[in-house]
C-alpha cells in the first residue's frame, strides 16, 4: 500500500509538472556572479588577466563548484567582472536572466570592503536588488551565495614577508587592509580591525537578504570561517587566490552549498 500511495504521488507531480516538496531539479545550466575571485585572476602564467579555467565556480582546471556537479553537458557561463563591487552585481543578474540559468553562484563583497566606500546599509539594499531580478528572472533557479572570505588572513600571515609588503606598496589593491602593513600604531590596528568587521557586517547582510529569498541558499559563514595559507595566495601580487587558493574555496562551497 506504501508502495502504491508513492507511485501515485509521484505520477501526480509529473501531471502537474511539479516536483515532491524538499525535492530539487538537476541544473542544466549555471552562471558564476562576482568579481576578480571568481574570475581566478592572476593564476595563469600571464600576470595581470583572468584566467576563468581556474576559476573556483566554473573552472575546468581545478576541482570547481561546476565540475563537482558531474554534468559535463551543463551550459556553464563565468559573468564576473574583475573590479566588480556590489553595485554591478544587479547587471550580471539580468545577464543571467537573459541566458535562462538555473543555477547562479554568487561571492561579491571584497572590492566594497577594500575600497572602504559601500555602506552596509548601501550594499544589503544592491544585493537585495540583484535578488529581486533574479527571482522575477529565473523564478526556479537555485541561488548559491558565498561567503566573503577574512581576508584580515592576508595580513595576518604575510606581513613579515618582504615580497608581500612590496608588492603591497607597489599595487595598493586593498590599502583598507594592507596599506603600512608592518606599522604596530594603534591607529593601523584599528583601521585593520574596522576592514574585518566590515566583512562581518556584510556578510551578516548577505545572510539576512538571502533569508528573505525561497530560491536563496547562503554558506552560513563557511567561506569566511576557512583558513587559508601563503601558498593559496597568488604571488603575482599577493592578494588574489592562487589556483590552490582557488580548489579551496571551491571546497569549502561545495561543502555548504553543494547541489
């Protein structure tokens, strides 16, 4: 009797093109959103470009969040835009939409954090706009949100290395953070500080929006909380991941979001 009611509710949901409740369909396409992270910058021999084959969402060459699907005929779209903040995450959502995904990635926020000039309350209102889109979009696609990484690690590990100070000084890609790395003044500690609570601000936002959202899935903090070491970090300008840096955020995504 078990057996039977079973089948028929099976049979039922395929009529009326439904799915049991908890259950989730396969994707058949995917697009990764963000910035630089997700374009695996500087982690191919050419220094200074993307190199989307290492890209820890979509890439081929490591183990990425796509590959760990085992669906090599899924449609597979990298939109990240190296320099990207916040705000331009509303402009990759409707790229997504307009290719039809059913899976989106989305690690945005380290740009914002860096350049010290999104508030909180700026940034939650941009991701909840790109939400939206994505819900009026692509109403059935799952939405797998990232969390920003600590990258207060960067400093933390690196600062009594010689090479990562220069090439700190030299790029300035995150002064916020790394700007006068070997200081011990008070007042570099706190604007250290402040940089780390502001990912922590952000990705409490990130978590509250998300909720609002049935299509929304955040990592609750996995990808903050992973640990990283120098060897993760690209030696181009020790800031962006390295392709090992890459496998492990990939990792730790799958591990909290996986599908």
């Amino acid at each position: 009797m078990r057996r039977a009611i079973i089948a028929v509710l099976a049979f039922t949901a395929a009529v009326l093109g439904c799915q049991p409740a908890g259950a989730a369909e396969s994707p058949t396409s995917m697009a990764a959103l963000g910035d630089s992270m997700t374009r695996a910058f500087n982690t191919c021999l050419l220094p200074w470009t993307d190199c989307v084959r290492n890209s820890w969402a979509t890439g081929t060459d490591v183990d990425s969040y796509y590959q760990r699907l085992r669906k090599p005929d899924i449609a597979n779209h990298n939109f990240a835009l190296t320099g990207a903040r916040m705000k331009d995450l509303p402009r990759q959502a409707k790229v997504a939409v307009a290719s039809r995904v059913d899976l989106v990635t989305v690690l945005m926020g380290n740009n914002d954090a860096c350049s010290g000039g999104t508030e909180v309350t700026t940034f939650a209102n941009q991701f909840k706009e790109a939400m939206t889109t994505l819900q009026e979009g692509v109403p059935g696609a799952q939405v797998k949100v990232a969390s920003i990484p600590d990258i207060y690690q960067l400093w933390d590990a690196l600062h009594t290395n010689e090479s990562a100070v220069a090439k700190w000084g030299t790029f300035h890609e995150c002064d916020a953070l790394l700007a006068n790395p070997t200081s011990t003044a008070p007042a570099d500690q706190q604007r250290r500080d402040a940089f780390r609570q502001r990912i922590v601000d952000y990705n409490a936002q990130l978590a509250a929006v998300c909720a609002e959202f049935a299509q929304c899935q955040y990592d609750g903090g996995a990808g903050f909380a992973a640990r990283f070491d120098p060897s993760d970090v690209s030696t181009v300008d020790y800031f962006h991941p390295s392709a090992k840096g890459q496998a492990l955020i990939a990792d730790v995504a799958w591990k909290a979001l996986g599908s």
